[in-house]
C-alpha cells in the first residue's frame, strides 16, 4: 500500500459516507474543517478504509492530530498495521 492508494481509497470513502463526490484530494485538504467531517462521519470512513485498505485500527491509538489533513492522515493510515500483515504466510 502506498499513499496513491491511500487517497484513492479515502475519497472513495468519503463519497461513501458523505453521500457526495469527493476527488481529487489534496495533501492539505483538512478533513474537518474542509470537508465537514465529523465524528461519526470520521468513523464511517474509518470502517469502509479497514474493508479497502485492510486496515487495522486500535481505537486507543486514534488521535485528533492524525486527522487534521490528507497528508497527516495517510501517514496514520500507512503506519497502521494491515490484515495482510497480520496473516500468516
């Protein structure tokens, strides 16, 4: 996974949960303030990226800052572990 794959992923996420369009996503598009997400919106997408990407998210490990932009929140996504990861070869 990388971070095409990420963004690619979060906009197909967000079109999901915010019931609209969402492309074209820039590095320093915040996630809250620009797009309008909130808490619940913010777990939504978080629960359709654990299907795409195959994320594993530990709730304990979410923090504000993580969110703020494109940019921040594709490093959390990339630094978090994967379902792939997680199995056995």
């Amino acid at each position: 996974m990388n971070r095409s794959d990420v963004t690619t992923a979060l906009e197909t996420a967000l079109s999901s949960v915010l019931d609209r369009p969402v492309t074209e996503l820039r590095g320093g598009t915040r996630l809250f303030d620009d797009l309008h997400l909130d808490s619940t919106t913010m777990l939504e997408m978080l629960m359709e990226l654990e299907d795409s990407l195959g994320l594993e998210v530990d709730p304990e490990e979410l923090d504000a800052d993580d969110f703020e932009t494109v940019d921040t929140f594709t490093d959390f996504a990339l630094a978090q572990p994967s379902a792939e990861h997680g199995k056995a070869a």
